[in-house]
C-alpha cells in the first residue's frame, strides 16, 4: 500500500494547523458539561496514523481532550467482542435522523435506540458491556482494551470531567431510566449511567487516537484486537450514523467513516491507509467539532483518501 | 486496477442466480403499483461492470424491468449538471430515518425534503431539472443522460407503468402538493409529478443498468458526464441514504453505496472496481429487493469490494 | 330559562365593541389565502340569540364574512343526517394537540383523522356528505340546512373566495390525495376538493351565524334539525377540538364550546341559555380571530355563561 | 337548585352497580404498578355528592382505593393555591393528543409539558407544589387540602402503593429527569419524583373523593377552598384533558369534566349539580376504568347532567 502513502504530508498537517489558527473559526465548546465549557476554542491537533507505521501529526498532538463519544466506537467494539451480535437484538444500525439526544424516537420504537452511536443506543452497548459486573471492571476492561489498541499504557479517565457529567447528565438520566422502562438495561440504570459517564470521560491525545483507531483501518502491523469484518462493520456505523443528524453532510464532503464526540474530537478510518484523528473543542451546531470537520474536509481532498472514489 | 479483479467472478454470479432460485426466498413485489403487482417474483438478474471494460452477469440480464427510485440517482445527477449546488438551498443531504414516502418528516422541516432519494426529496428535484420546461423536454434529456451513461441508445420509459403510476399515486401527489404549499417547487404540481412518475417507468436490464452506473465508479474507459468529485458525493449519498430506512444496514452487510427501487432493482458501485446492478422483484419490508440485498451481501463477502476494508 | 337573561347584555355588547376598537389589538388577518388577507382587521361584530327569541347584536352584524371553517359544524351535522355514526369510523373524536392543517398525525395514524374539525378532519366528513352526488347537490343540501337553521334564506357561497382559496389550496390538496391514498376518500379528491373549500367560503353575517347555532343550544323555539343528543355531542366536540391547538386556552379561559375560522368568525354555543356568533378578521397565533376571542372571554365573564360553573 | 335533583337516582346507582357485575366486562387492571396489578377487577362503587348536601351511593363505596392521577386535580388545586398563574409558565393548558406517559412530545416542546393532567405536566406541578420544602411537608399541606375538601380526616398514603411505585417508576424517573434537564424542576428530581408518586399512592373511598370533589362543583355548603373561578378552570382543563388521549371520546359520550387515575377511580364533576365519583379497577385500553367509563356514561344519560345541553 505504499503507493497511496501522500507526499508531503507533513507539511500539508502544519499548513492545516495555521490555517485552522489564521481563520479563527472555532465554534462553541459544549456548553451543558461545566468542565468543556471552560474550555479555551483556539486549539487544533491531527494526527495520522499510516500504513507504514509512522504517526505524523501537527499542533497540540501530545495535549489529552476529553474524547467523550469518540468512546462509543471503542465501547461498541468491546461490546460486541463480549456478548456478540446478540447486541443487535438491543439495539439497530440505521441513521436515527435525529438528535444525539434524542429522546422521541426511542418513545416511538419502543425502547430500541436505533444505532450505538446516538447517546441511547450507546448506554444500551455500555449495558451490555457492564454485564452484571462492577463498573470499575466493565471501565478496566475498556481502558485496557483502548490501550492495546493504541499500544500505549498512558491512557485514563479524567475524573474531573466525570464528575462533572454525573452532576448534569439528567438527559441521559432519562434515556437511562426510560430504556430501564422497556426492559432494554440489565444493570440498575445508575450503575450503567456512572460506566457511561466514566468512559465518556477518557482523555486522549490524538496521537493515541490516531493509533487507537489502526485497529478499525486493517493498517498492517496494528494490534487484532477485532476481525476483519468487524472492523468493516463497525466503519460502516461510523459512516452512516457517527455524525448525529450530521452524518450524511460528513460522508458527502468528507467520504469516510468518522465519529465525533462534544469534546471535539473526530476518529476517521481511511480504510487501508490511515487512521486519523482531529480535536479542536468548538463545534458546529450538529454538535461535532467546526474546525475539525472543516480539516477533515481539506485533509480528505489532499489525500483523496475518500472512499467514494478518486 | 487490474489487481483488483476477482478470479472466478462469472461462474460465481451463475451459481449466487442458481442459488437464489434455489432458497426460493423471494419477497412480495410492490402492491401499489398494478403494472409491478402483477409482475412474477421468481425472476433474478445480475450484471457487473468491471474497470477492464467487460460486463459480466448472470440470470435474465436481458429482461427489462422498471428501474423506479434508482432513477433518483440519474436525476440528481442531471437536476445537478443543470442548476449545480443550488439544489441544496431545496433539499438535504441527510438520512431521514423515516419510509420513503413520508410526509411528517417534511412537515416538521417546512417542506425542505431531507435528502434527494426519499420520494420527496426526488421530487424536488425532479422540479430542478424540469426548470419551466415541458415535461417530454426534461424526460428527453434524462433519458439522453442515461443512453449517454450505459453507451446505448435502446433505453426507453414503460408507458404502462407511467400511466399505472399516475392513477395510484396520491401518496406521491400529496407530497408535490404539500411541497408546493412551501414554495419548494417551481413547476405546476401535476407536471412535476408527472415527469416524476414517468422517469420512475424507465425500463432497463441489469446489463444497461450497470453500464449506466460506472459513471460513478471512476472506471476507465466510462463516459464522463459528471466530475469525479460530484461522483463521490453521489456516492456518499447513496451509502448513507439509498435504501431509505434500510440504509444503516445495507450500508453494514454490503459495504458499498447503493440505490434501490420498489421495481426490484438496485445499482451498487464499487468505487475503482465496479458497477453492479441487481434485480429480483420481491420486496423484503423496507421496500427493497430482498433476493438482490442477500446476492448484494454474497458478492460483496466474495468480492472483498466493501470500502470500509478487506 | 327566562331567569338566566342577563340584564344590560345590550349595553355591555355596544361596550364590548367600543372596547375592541379602542383597544386596536387587531391580529393579523389569514396571509394564505388572497381574498381574506386584503381585508380590514378593523372590524368587529357580535351577535347573541337568545332563549327568548331575540338576537341582540353590537358592531358590524349586517356585513357578511367568510365563515371558513365554522362550516365544519353545519358539515358535520348535515353529514352525520345523511350517514350517521358510520362517519366515526372514518374519523376520530380526540383534540388532535397540533395545528389546523398539519399532515404528520395523519402518517402516524394512517389516513384517520383525529377529529372533524382539523381540516383533514373536515375532508373527510364533507366526502361523507358528498357521497357520491355532484359537488352542487351536496353544497345545495349544505346551503338548505344552514339556511333552515338560521331561518334565513340569504346565505350564499362567495364565489370570489371560493376561487381564491382553490388556487392557494395546495396543503389541502395535500391533505385530500393523503386521505385518498389510505382509501378514506370515497369521491375523486378533487370533487372532495372542491366541495370542502366551497363551503369554507360560505360568507354569512354574525345575525345569521348566531341565528343558525340555535339548533345547537336546546334554545326553546329554534329549528329542529338535530336531536338533543346529537347537538350535546357535536358541542362537546366544539369544546375539545374546535379551536386546533388553542382549543385547551379557549375552553379554560371561556369555557363555551366554540368552532373558529381564519375568516375571524367565532360561533359559541351556550347550553340552554344563548348561541353567540363574534367576528373580527384578524388572528392570533394560534389562527383564531384575536379580538373575537378577546371578546368571547368578555362575554362569558358577564354573563356567567361557563358550562364549567358560576 | 332542587329542580335538578333526579328522582330514583339511589335506585338508579343500585342498579347500575348490579348491571356492571352481571355484564363483567371489567378490563384489566394496571400492570406496571405490581400492588395495582393484584387487585380484583370484579369490583365496582360509585357515590354522587348532591346540591342538597346529601351523598348517594351503590356499591363498595366503603372500599379505599389508590386514586394515583385523580390526585393530579388536588395537587393543581394546591399549587395553584401556592403559587398562582405563575404556574402556567412552566406548563400547558392544551389536550396532548398523546399517552398519558409520553416523553416526546415533551421533547419537542422543549420541557414545557402540554398540560398538567399528563404524567410530565403533573410531575411539574408537584414539584411546584414542594417548592423547595422537604416531600412530608409539601404532603402534609395535599393531605390536608384534601380532608378540608372531603371533611373527612380519615385519608392517607397507602405505603405499600407508593414503595411498589417507587420501585417500578422508571417511567417518570424518566421524565423527571428531563424535566430538570430543561430546568423545569426547582427541586432535586429524585424528592419531585418521591413527592408525585405517594401523592399518587393517596387512598379514597368514593364516598370520600365525591366530597372531596365538591369544591369543584360548586355546591351549596361545600368547603371553599378555591375561588369559583379557578374551580372552572380546573374543570375546563379535566373536560379537555382529563383522560389523556381518550378526553374527547369522555366529553362526547359523558359531556362531564372529569379525570381518571390507573387505580380505577374516576371523578366528575356537574357544575352545580353534583359531584361524583366512580371506581373500578379493571382499564380499558386508553388506561381509564373501563367500567367505570361505561357507567359515567349511563349516569350522564340517566341524569341528563351534560354541560353541553339537555
């Protein structure tokens, strides 16, 4: 695969980096978690992980960001490596159409959060994952699984921003107790609310992001913590629904697999080229990171990593 | 791209038309339409175009069929060589999470269809590329458009089911109506939906079908009608909403864009490798062809063609 | 009954109306269709019939306006003579909480109304009266039972508005071809079409209007054109569902079942004591004529007309 | 008001009583509280407090049951008392058109419940009732507000109701916690939620609740506990929401304000004539006493007591 290797990446990063300063178009953090909110907008960082098996990045790549739902995608994947497809019989694949938080939908269909991606959907898999355990060891499991998939010991929970969520997370509360409602949590709703919690508060650079992802890009030399199909699998929930209401405008200007989280974070798969991952803690009004969808879009065109086509 | 061909490819699509025969496993064609009511359901076919230049298929390749909402996918593309980026002021680009013929979704956005493939959304841009002409103008070119695409000129629109269409289509008269209240169409209703029920009765075999779609798959030697950059985003388009609220899924079995129509038939492209058009008539419960989605899902495993990976 | 008049009611309704145009707090006369958003919103009238005989009036009682759809309840009345109770299959009998003209329930509930006086509501019950004959005949028959009830033979159907709302009427033309496609139009929609927005535009004074909601108060000595049982319930519709999604605030703040009209006209029905018609053209939010509403809340305070207690 | 006094009413009640048990068409009690789920449904009382002070009764009108929503009218009564029309800020007058439990629309009214007889409005009005005291005081003051309206000190909480409530109401918890997510909640949701659900868990006889509803009715020698006014209020807001999603089809075959509870219990009100209560435990599928419904409805019949006429 050395033929799609881009030249002069590097520079094309760096020049990303001063751009995304130079036009100061930073969004808004996320306002109804205390802890982002006080977060400074005018910050940016891209990390590619390559085929190769260099990580070239630009900006605060080595600054840790609250990756927030960035962590349903590694959830997901514990999930299914736990009880297996047995979690679709929980919870669908398809484009919610709505809200990240939507709450009228999972009315309408019964308590089945239409993907693992929108918050619902992702408490569901969080459930799924705790499986009657503690939550510390359903998060250790997690922690551990994101550290052998970045092949670095340096990733944790930011109890702060945990904290934070606990005390005003009543939205997922709700969803929490109205899955409990149809029968759609197996643990008290307030232990699988705290696991959300907790592992929405992993703090990652996106160098560690970037690597973490290898194992969804099938980059050779990344650790098999997942197969194959699984992987493909899981890139198309990503194309499909990771961005809320947003995904289709990202796949249209972007065209490849991505999922963002409020803390500005975006994980993107090229697939068979490079995992990638952007933070810039401003975000757009669907919710995702404004500069950093708007870097992903320039980095797709550099690159023509989109796969739709050259 | 030659080291992309799959070895084997022929005797595989003759023994998936075998199979398919076999599992019997066909659906039920749509009812609403009295000409594809009557229609036998035992019926499969598959075409693929390949980058070296050869169609390959299987079944009655031969056979035309109403091709239906795939059409969707050449009048976006003409409705966008004729006013470009504008459409997007009329229409979005996001899944609707809803049936292809809902009317609440439009409701709830004043009339702005969420994207171009549910019915109202086709609509809308139907009345794009109708622009103040008569409909035969309009239908005239689409239908150039498309012998341009397939390189032949034996493509033409099934009057039968035109007029079959236009005596049972209130669903689709409400949405023109409803869409008209909103200043969202610019022709008189009846003559938009009546370029959109004729454009629907096009009739096509696979074997043109796929011809048509590789100006979509960037293969060499495809006429070029639109830009690469334009064939990605129809491409993105279709991953994330081509099989209304069976996209998600298509999207995670299959792996490749695609469209569907209630005819039975459904285009696939795999970007840098193929066009693929299928066909059975029997419907699974989202509208789609539910022999074409399980032959979909065999040729893509066969294949390794998904784009999330290999 | 005579112990129920309310002495000085003469007075206080010439006050009421001096009030009103000092006041100027108008509304917005209906924007959507022509004829009716030229008009004046300066105007107001009221007239109340009572139990005695008399009809005691204040403002512009002699000038006629278009009832829109107050209709509904003549509509309702005459088609439950000709079908009776078999019309509630076709349509229900609950507040429908959202706007006059919204399609979404409709989806969600396939094709059944939630109540008459929504306008899909109305759609339906006027196919019901028109079963099968000419528009003329039904109309003809609307007219002769209005006219009965009102014992007035010089109500007419204004021409102008008619004409005006068919060239406007596409979210009714919407509402018609939906309820067609779910078989709950026995008649071509547009017969049904034309019908229902003929008798929107049966123009009538507030003399008249009160005059013809006799038949629904028990007033002693009023046309008998309904049973006592069938004016009870078509009132209780009146109160739950005669003013869309405003129908709540009226009955709180009022406490009469009432049926509005974008044409700014009011009737009320005040059980046993008096039927009261008000009309002024302008609208509040919710489309309900602003000072008819205004004035009806007066009205009630005086009088101590609330069914709901002294 | 004796003209209004129905002769042979206690005979009336006898024979109605006997009339539901020789029909045994009882429904079936509330599921998801587990102490209302054991409860018998061959049961049946009802008691009608009259304008001559006297209250008439058939039936096990000795018996307690769980009142749950029929408290929703003394709680709006007592907030209403506590903080006036300010109130309405927080929460709708309008019918919902939706369950009694439904959470999306209250999505789509961003927090505002549409009235204060759905489970969301009247989780508001008790938390505006607790106003910041701890739940056993803002009890105590609904307790007492209720034995000044029965006079009778001999009411109070069924423990056991509240515990199994408590136990199984991730419904409301549900809503509770959105509520406060949208800053509709002024206490801790965990002490609104405490505070709803024993207000829910009150136990009555109908011979209680009919006294109790006197304030309402505005009977001579009744405890004035509210104004007149707000008692119409209160009234206009049970005749249009009273029972949820079934409140139209009430008021057209009852024509009397009134509101219903899962428990069975129903209370009516005839403005200046009686006040009436009704139970039996058995639901149809609105969630309203089935029995109970269809003996309202007879009552209403038999005593010609309608507000919409004679």
């Amino acid at each position: 695969m050395s033929d799609t290797f881009p030249e002069g990446l590097q520079e094309f990063l760096h020049q990303l980096n001063d751009d995304m300063h130079a036009a100061a178009d930073w969004g808004t953090p996320a306002g109804y978690i205390p802890e982002l909110a006080a977060v400074d907008p005018a910050q940016f960082a891209i990390s590619v992980a390559m085929a190769d098996g260099r990580t070239i990045s630009a900006g605060q790549h080595d600054k840790r960001f609250s990756i927030q739902s960035v962590s349903k995608v590694f959830t997901l994947a514990a999930a299914l490596g736990r009880i297996g497809d047995a979690l679709w019989a929980r919870v669908g694949r398809e484009p919610s159409g709505t809200a990240f938080n939507s709450i009228a939908l999972l009315e309408q269909e019964r308590g089945r959060p239409r993907n693992p991606f929108i918050n619902a959907g992702a408490i569901v898999t969080t459930d799924a994952l705790l499986d009657g355990r503690q939550p510390r060891d359903a998060l250790a499991e997690l922690i551990q699984f994101i550290r052998a998939a970045a092949e670095d010991s340096d990733i944790h929970i930011d109890k702060h921003v945990a904290a934070s969520e606990e005390a005003t997370g009543h939205r997922n509360a709700a969803l929490a107790h109205y899955l409990y409602s149809f029968d759609n949590l197996q643990n008290d709703p307030d232990l699988t609310l705290g696991t959300y919690m907790h592992q929405c508060a992993i703090a990652m650079t996106t160098d560690q992001l970037a690597s973490a992802g290898r194992m969804l890009s099938g980059l050779e030399g990344a650790p098999r913590l997942i197969s194959a199909r699984r992987a493909r699998r899981i890139n198309a929930l990503m194309m499909t629904c990771g961005h809320y209401d947003g995904s289709g405008d990202f796949a249209y200007r972007v065209g490849l697999p991505g999922k963002s989280g409020v803390g500005g974070g975006i994980l993107m798969i090229a697939p068979g080229k490079a995992s990638i991952a952007v933070w810039s803690p401003g975000l757009n009004h669907y919710g995702n990171s404004k500069a950093g969808t708007e870097a992903a879009h320039r980095l797709a065109n550099f690159t023509g990593w989109s796969v739709f086509g050259t």
